[in-house]
C-alpha cells in the first residue's frame, strides 16, 4: 500500500508516493511533462505502479520540482534528473539493492538522460519516450535499457523514430509496439499492464 512521503533533492523537497516490500527489489517511476499537466498520479504513472506491485516491487514515484507540492521549479529535464537519483538515493537509503526505473513521456526523457550518464539503475524502462516533441539526439550508451513500450498510433513517440535511436541507446533492448495505441493509452491501458506483466 502506498504512503505519502517526502525525499530531499538539492536543497529542495520533493513530495512522493513510496510502497514498501520486502526483498531487496524496487522502482522509481517518473511521470509526464509537468507543463503539461503531468504528475506523479496520471494514469499511465498508476498503470506501471501496479504492475511493479504486482510483482513484488517496492514502488517510489514522485512529483519532479515545481510540480504539485514538489519545491523549486520546473527545470527542463536538467534539475529533474536530480530528483530521480535522489529517488534512488531514498530506496538506497531503505535497504533495496535492485532498483529499476520506469517512466513515461517527459518522464522516459529524463530516465533515458540518467541511464546514459549515470548508469546507477538495474534496468530502466521506456514508456512512449517522446523523439518527436523532444530532443533525444545526444542519447546514447545507455547499457542498462531494458524496455521501450510505445503505440502504433503515438504521434509523439512514433515507432519508426524510437527504432532508429534505439540503435544509439541500446540496440539489445527489447522494442514493444502496442497495436491501436495512441500516446495517452486510450482504451488500450490493460495492453500496457499485460506488457509489463510479461516483460518484469
């Protein structure tokens, strides 16, 4: 069951859902863009922490800075990876020794920024990484990539794009194309739980 909790990042303080388990395996999950409208509680966000769950995963997600109660402000991807290993930091700091990292839209961009840079998570996984609204260009080496999940039908993460800058960021990574999928998971959520049901 998950509590509300806060965790330190910089000299800001972020606000934070944290689902403890036993065993020594968790997850911190990043949300959507938070200029527009993305937090920690969209649905996608909710749809990766169940399944985690599901499978005995501690579970951390949390409101980058500047979005809900969260401190600071909105940092184009730069401070917010900050706040994702200090969520690692935070699960660390619990005991937890394998931690993966999941995200979706905005969220998959900073994820793909911290697994190039700082390779400090056991696999990281991508939900519908936005290539064709953001800049994923100077990505690459990222050995811990696990996963990459978008739609068919995602205009903002098409999959002929993420194809070819997979190929840069980890050409081993499994790619997982979901059929009739827009970038919001419309009427195609369950195929996104049963994806990482499959894959975790």
């Amino acid at each position: 069951m998950e509590i509300r909790c806060t965790l330190p990042s910089d000299n800001i303080i972020l606000e934070a859902r944290y689902d403890k388990q036993p065993g020594d395996k968790a997850v911190v999950i990043t949300h959507p863009h938070p200029l527009m409208g993305g937090d920690m509680n969209n649905p996608v966000v909710d749809t990766i922490q169940k399944a985690y769950a599901g499978k005995g995963y501690a579970t951390l997600r949390f409101n980058f800075r500047g979005t809900g109660r969260s401190g600071g402000s909105h940092d184009n991807g730069i401070g917010e990876t900050h706040d994702v290993i200090a969520a690692h930091a935070f699960l660390t700091e619990e005991g937890y020794t394998t931690i993966d990292l999941a995200g979706y839209s905005f969220g998959a961009y900073v994820n793909l920024n911290v697994a190039s840079k700082h390779p400090i998570f056991s696999r990281v996984v991508l939900v519908s990484p936005p290539v064709d609204f953001m800049d994923f260009g100077d990505l690459s080496g990222a050995s811990s990539l696990y996963l990459v999940v978008t739609g068919d039908e995602d205009s903002y993460a098409t999959p002929p794009h993420i194809k070819k800058l997979l190929k840069n960021w980890n050409k081993n990574a499994i790619f997982k194309e979901i059929s009739g999928s827009d970038h919001f998971y419309s009427g195609t959520m369950g195929t996104l739980d049963r994806c990482f049901n499959d894959y975790l």
